[in-house]
C-alpha cells in the first residue's frame, strides 16, 4: 500500500514538473516572440519615417508592408556575420539573440495565421497568409546549415535557378510566384532587368490579408461628401458611415480608433490628426507613442466617417535600409558567410503592397523581394588567338603522361 502511495506521488510530481517545465517553455516562447514584435514595431516606424524623407510619398498615399520586409530581411540576417550582422541587427531592431531568430520568426507566423476557427463564421471571410521562398543559383555553394534553417523555419526549401544562362526565366518564375501568393494582387515584383547573370539568390515573403470588418458599413449610408486635402483644397468622394462600439481614444491633436475584423483577433488601427496637425503628429509619432495610445483605448460608442480606398506602393528600399544604417550589407565588404562559401552581397530589396477598403471590409497583399549577388571580382578575362605557330601535347591526365608532341608552324595542308 505504501509503495503504491509513493508511486502515486512520484508520478503527480513528474506530472506537475512536466507542466511547470511546459508552462515556463510556453511562457519563455510568448516573451521571446513580443519581443520580435517589439522590434518589429519600431523598424516599421523607423522605416515609415526614412521613406517619407526619401521618397515622393511624405504627401501622397502609401501603403507597404513592414512585416513582410522585417521577413525577408531576417532570412539573409540569419546567415549575416561581422559588421553586416550587427548593422543590420540594429537597423531592424532584432534584440533576440542571432541563433533564436529564424525559430522565433516561425513561432510569431504560426501565431498570427494559425487561430481557432471562429463558430458560425464563413471562413472565406478571413484569410491571413504568409509565405517565403528561396531560389539559389544552380552549382552555387550554399552552406547546409542555412537552407535547412530556412526551410525549417521559413518554409523556403531551395528551389535551384539558372539566374546566369536564363535570368528572365528566373525572373518570371519569381514574379509568377509572387502573384499566386497573393491572389494576383502583387504582379511583377521583380522587374526586367533586376535579375542579371550575377544574381545568385532571392528569397521573397509574400503576405495576403482578406477579412470582412466584424461590423460592416451599411451600403446605404454611404454617401458623396467632402474630404479636404492638405493644401486646403477639397474633392467629393464616397464616405461610409456607421454608429459602433469600437476602442476609441483622444488626445490634444489626434483621435483614434480600432475598427476589429470578423473574429477580434485583427483590426485597423486609424490615427485622425486635428485639423492642420497631420504633418507634424506624422512626423513625430514613433513605436513608443503608437504602443502608449493604444493602451489608452477604450470601448465607446463612435460614428465612424470613412472613405473606401484602393491604393498599391511600389518602393526599392536598398538606399533607404543604407541611409537607416546596414550599408554594409549591400557593399562588396557584405559578410554573410553563413549562407555560402562564396561572398555575397544584397543587391536589391525590392517591395510592392495593396490595399483596399470598402464597406465590406480589406482586401491587402504584399511581396518582399531580396535579390543576392556575388561579390567576388569577375574572372579575369584572357584571349587566346592561335595565329602564330605553336606547340601542342597530348596527354593523358590522370598519370600525366604525354602522348603525344608536336608543333604547328603552318596550318596549311603538307606543309
């Protein structure tokens, strides 16, 4: 009896061990994965912030996708050495160590696209997708260790491209790719003349996100109104209304409010700066101010006014990630001996988003295209024009035997 006691407890220890020890995992894994999304966040403001100084769009629509370039970023990261890691670690703002990177990445995507299934919802109505892909040149020497990672963690398995004898072929394959995953939105990612002869990798994120909103616009309450443009101009478009509780804050110089999609877990996040105010709340609002403003919201009852949109952004990112700090992973100095033998170097960091909203809800995709070069000096090229006389030899090369000797003075017959 007693030893049956003693099993009895030694047997709700091991139990109670094994669910501390997977509580604690658990909770380790959550911790590590806010901690990317952290970082995550304050990339994507960094970036919003250097595209606005650096391109045509700090006055016009821009939609782009900071999750999918953090992506695509961190499967070449992960093979990053030297001063390339650390720039582009600190660009990024990747503060988990270098080694739990690629495993994290696969965790916080397993979070975000795997949920329950919602009761009595049409799945059609919510689709969240992330996908990544690794094309490598043919004969290239790619480390082992780096196309496991990232076909473990990333889903990437290498797909083997002839990028030197038919780079439009690889180009359309790409792009190809790049519009199945995202239900046509993203067409040509990659444009002529992107991929050359010297390209030996791209690896590309694709993201698409479709949800109807958890609380529909009424068609019938849209109506022709209004919207006045930053130059104090105005223009008549169609404006959806409908009266809601939604999260809802305010400040001195700005309202926002969270418009959830079917099911909670996702929602639109909408800054209103106060009239006159939208360059400079723009201008200033960081990752610090975005997390502090939307832990201030609360459930209220809000009409909501709001104009459909449909917009794509197209961006080269390489000077703008050059400017934000990793200009070393873009230079013929690149460390990332961790994905091949041979150097390489970032060639271009390509981008394309969509976006549209209606009474519905959102339809957005995005694509992620990285394409790697070598880095090594092209071969040195030699001619040899056999227009005088020569010697010759036949040999065999396993022994070295020569087999044959012989010279050409005169390449006319009987001579």
């Amino acid at each position: 009896m007693k030893q049956d006691i003693r099993k009895t407890i030694l047997f709700t220890l091991l139990l109670m061990t094994t669910f501390l020890v997977t509580m604690n995992g658990s909770r380790a894994q959550e911790s590590t994965m806010e901690t990317l999304a952290q970082g995550n966040t304050a990339f994507a403001f960094d970036l919003y912030h250097t595209v606005l100084r650096n391109t045509e769009s700090q006055n016009k629509n821009l939609v782009f996708s900071p999750y999918s370039i953090s992506q695509a970023l961190a499967m070449v990261y992960v093979g990053a050495n030297g001063n390339t890691q650390s720039q582009m670690q600190e660009t990024l703002n990747f503060t988990i160590p270098q080694d739990d990177l690629a495993q994290t990445f696969a965790d916080l995507n397993t979070s975000i696209t795997e949920r329950d299934p919602i009761p009595d919802i049409d799945a059609q109505r919510m689709t969240l997708n992330i996908a990544n892909a690794l094309w490598g040149q043919e004969g290239f020497p790619f480390l082992s260790p780096y196309v496991e990672t990232i076909n473990e963690n990333f889903g990437a398995g290498l797909q083997l491209t002839d990028f030197q004898n038919a780079p439009d072929d690889a180009r359309q394959a790409i792009n190809d790719w790049a519009a199945e995953q995202t239900e046509d939105r993203i067409q040509d990612i990659i444009p002529q003349g992107a991929i050359t002869p010297a390209t030996r990798m791209v690896l590309a994120n694709a993201i698409y996100f479709l949800a109807s909103w958890a609380n529909p616009f009424m068609e019938f309450a849209t109506q022709d109104a209004t919207f006045n443009l930053l130059d104090g101009t105005e223009v008549t478009v169609p404006l959806m209304r409908q009266s809601e509780m939604v999260l809802y804050a305010d400040g001195e110089d700005y309202q926002v409010v969270d418009l959830p999609y079917i099911g909670g877990d996702t929602g639109m996040i909408i800054f209103l700066p106060a009239t006159g105010t939208f360059e400079s709340f723009r201008d200033a609002i960081t990752a610090e101010q975005f997390q502090e403003i939307v832990t201030q919201m609360s459930a209220s009852q809000v009409i909501v006014t709001l104009p459909r949109w449909e917009y794509e952004s197209e961006l080269e990112l390489s000077d703008i990630l050059s400017q934000m700090g990793m200009a070393g992973a873009f230079s013929d100095d690149a460390d990332f001996s961790g994905i091949a033998e041979e150097a390489l170097a970032i060639d271009g960091v390509l981008h394309k988003a969509f976006i549209a909203v209606d009474e519905e809800g959102t339809e957005a995709a995005a694509v992620t295209a990285l394409t790697m070069r070598a880095t090594s000096a092209p071969a040195e090229i030699f001619e040899f024009n056999a227009d005088r006389p020569f010697v010759y030899t036949i040999y065999d090369r396993i022994t070295g035997s020569v087999l044959f000797l012989g010279q050409v003075t005169n390449p006319e017959p009987d001579s």
